[in-house]
C-alpha cells in the first residue's frame, strides 16, 4: 500500500500542482486569453475519450468479449449514473457536476499509478505515472477554470482541484493494495468514469452551444483543449 501511496502522491500531486498554478495565472502569459469554458471543456471531451473510454475499450478487448461487453455496460452506467445525478441536481449549479464527474474521473487514475507502480517494472510504471502526472498538470489548471467559470468562488473552486487530487492519492493506495484486483478490473472502472465524464461534458456543451451560439474563436479554443489534451493522452 505504501508503494501505492507514493504513486498516487505523484499523480494527485501534479492535479493539486495545475490547480495552484492558476493562482499565478495573471503572471502566466497567455493564460488570461483562455476562455475559461471553452478551453476546459475542449479538454475534458478529450480526456473522456482517449484517456479514458479508449484504453478501457483496449483493456477489456484483451480480457476477452465478456470483459469487454461488460466494459460498455459501466460506460453506459456511468453516463447513466451522471444523467440521473443531473435530474436530481437540475435546480443546482452545473459546477457540482463536474465536481462529481471529476471525482470520477481521477480515482481510475490514481487505481492505475498505485497498480503500476506495484505491479509492473520500474520502467513500465514510470513512464504510465509520468503520463498520467504530464496530463494532470493542464487538467488540474482547466478544471479550476471550469469551476471558476460554472459560478464557484475562487476558493470553491481551488478546493474542488484539490479535493480531485486527494481522490487520485486515495486512488493510489487502493491500487497498491489491490493490486491484482485492480488491473483485473481496471477496464470497468475507466468505462464507469468515461462514460460519466462524456455525458457531462456533452450535455454542458450541447446546453452552452445553444444559448450561446459560439463564435469562431470560442470554437478553435475548445478545439485547441481538445488537441492539447489528445496530444497528451497519446502519450499514455
């Protein structure tokens, strides 16, 4: 469990590292350009695919059609599970839905870094943990701006990409732990948390798409998060 610990400790702690940088982000040249929405949910649709849906889809493919039948199944539970959250919340702010989906998203993270780092050679798991920890850096900073975006308060929104960071730490410990277990079952978990992030993501876009139809240059910048996100996720 320590190793796992110390692996999550790395990929939680980039999240919590993206996320304080926003507090230099008046100093960060650039950064006072992004569109806070539209950059982040670029990234988010990217993070929900490629580093979430597709190797889940890869994972559970090698486990054979049963695993993967059942990896589209908690993908489509996830989305569900989200859907269902969103009726339920529908007179909230649509910030504590992403607070969720971002809760969901980091734990499968933080499951991969502790299972690798115990589990696979030195090698192996560090270059997965220095993807992971690569990606989280932006998507610690675009989560704070999506939070900042959807109505949170500065500090709201600082403890909300904490609070994503400290899942990915727990995340860590329990792959440590459950070593074996966890890479078994790694695939499903992926699914559950894509498929949750996705139906978010899409439903925030649809919705802002729609009151708001976007000019051009909203529209380059979610695609640039997208790319960016992508390109990272390539990595893995």
């Amino acid at each position: 469990m320590e190793l796992g610990l110390i692996a999550g400790l790395w990929v939680g702690g980039s999240t919590i590292l993206g996320a304080m940088l926003t507090l230099l982000r008046s100093r960060l040249p650039g950064t006072q350009a992004l569109p806070n929405m539209d950059f982040a949910l670029g990234m988010m649709l990217a993070a929900s695919a490629f580093s979430l849906l597709l190797p889940a889809a890869q994972g559970s493919w090698a486990q054979g059609m049963a695993a993967f039948i059942v990896t589209i199944l908690m993908a489509l539970l996830g989305a569900a599970v989200m859907f269902a959250i969103s009726r339920l919340m529908s007179t909230s702010s649509p910030a504590m839905l992403f607070v969720v989906a971002m809760m969901l998203h980091n734990l499968p993270e933080g499951l991969a870094g502790g299972a690798a780092f115990v589990g696979l050679s030195n090698i192996g798991s560090s270059s997965l943990i220095s993807a992971i920890m690569i990606q989280n850096i932006p998507e610690g900073f675009a989560t704070v701006l999506a939070f900042r975006a959807l109505g949170l308060s500065g500090p709201q929104a600082m403890l909300g990409g904490i609070a994503s960071g400290l899942v990915e730490l727990m995340g860590g410990g329990l792959g440590g732990m459950f070593v074996a277990t966890t890479q078994a079952a790694l695939p499903s978990l992926l699914a559950l948390a894509g498929g949750a992030m996705l139906q978010v993501t899409l439903r925030e876009l649809t919705e802002r798409f729609h009151a708001h139809p976007p000019r051009l240059y909203h529209r380059l910048m979610s695609g640039a998060g997208f790319v960016l996100l992508l390109t990272w996720a390539g990595t893995m």
